[in-house]
C-alpha cells in the first residue's frame, strides 16, 4: 500500500514541477522580451551614438538573436546596477 501512495505522490510531484517549470521559462522569456529588451535599447544605442540595434525598439521580433541577446544582457545589467545603487542608497539615507 504505501509503494502505491509514494507511487501516487511521484507522480503528483512530477507534475507540479513540470508546472513550475513551464511557469519560470514563461516569466523568464516575459522579462526578456518585454523589459530587458525596452532598457537595453535605449543603453546600447546611446552606447554606439545612434548605430546599433539598426531594428527600432519596437521591432523586437525583426532582430536577430545576437542582437535580442546583447540589448536584452545590457538591459538586464542596467537593472542589476539601478537596483544595487538604489539599495545603496536607502542603506545610506536610513541610517
């Protein structure tokens, strides 16, 4: 009896997981498409004055993955550091 519940509990758990999983790609391809790529932009083509992404910053789907996974690290990058400073500075000015 208890090989069929722990069979039973497998099973459940497999599948949740399975859920959880398809749930974090699911956030994660959000946050690249959808904010990592609209804050990198702007960074990367102040960064080359103007020359790159050539694609505008609503033609997500017309770059290619290098471009896609350059201006979205950048802007993923650029967040990290915004959040950090900011953290940085609630420290400074709480205490």
């Amino acid at each position: 009896m208890d090989e069929v519940i722990e069979g039973v509990l497998k099973g459940i758990l497999h599948l949740l997981s399975f859920i959880v999983r398809g749930l974090v790609w699911l956030i994660i391809e959000f946050f690249n498409e959808s904010i990592a790529w609209y804050v990198g932009w702007p960074i990367v083509r102040m960064i080359s004055l103007g020359k790159y992404p050539r694609e505008s910053v609503g033609d997500l789907e017309k770059a290619s993955s290098f471009v896609k996974g350059v201006v979205s690290i950048v802007g993923f990058v650029a967040l990290i550091l915004l959040g950090t400073v900011l953290a940085k500075l609630i420290i400074y000015l709480g205490t």
